[in-house]
C-alpha cells in the first residue's frame, strides 16, 4: 500500500468557513463549493484536526475551511505525492 500525503492548505482571505450539519460529506462539501466531488481530498488538508481520517463523513457542529480555489493545489498534490515518495 502507497500512503498518499496531502499538502498543506495555506490560509486565504477567499477562503469559506462553515459549520458542519447533519449529513455533511468531504464528497459533497465538495461539490457544493467547487462543483466537483473529486476536491474533497483539498477540504480534508485544510482541516487537519476537524475532519475523519476514516472516511467522507464530517463530525456534526466543526467550523471547518473551505479553500477558495481548489485547482491551484492539485499540481502542488501530485508534485508533492511524487517527491515524498
């Protein structure tokens, strides 16, 4: 098994904090913010020690950071996924 590392998330004034309800998914978080499930991968980096290792799911009541623009990440995801290696 390859461990995939997940970069750090820098802070932003663009960025998006909410509060987590019932139901709330990293998948759909993600598609409601960026129109695109395949970002939830950049919501779980921006909130280390606020989302579930285990899977999609979001612990009900967490302010947690939504990044602004999740395509400015995904090379720097790849690049670092490949040096770390």
């Amino acid at each position: 098994y390859i461990n995939t590392i997940l970069p750090p998330i820098p802070l932003s004034q663009d960025d998006i904090y909410i509060v987590t309800q019932d139901g709330d998914r990293l998948d759909n978080l993600s598609y409601e913010f960026y129109n695109d499930t395949q970002f939830w991968w950049v919501i779980a980096a921006a909130n280390p020690n606020k989302v579930r290792k285990d899977s999609y799911y979001v612990n009900i009541g967490e302010q947690i950071r939504i990044p602004s623009n999740p395509n400015t990440y995904v090379d720097q995801f790849i690049d670092f996924n490949n040096n770390n290696r």
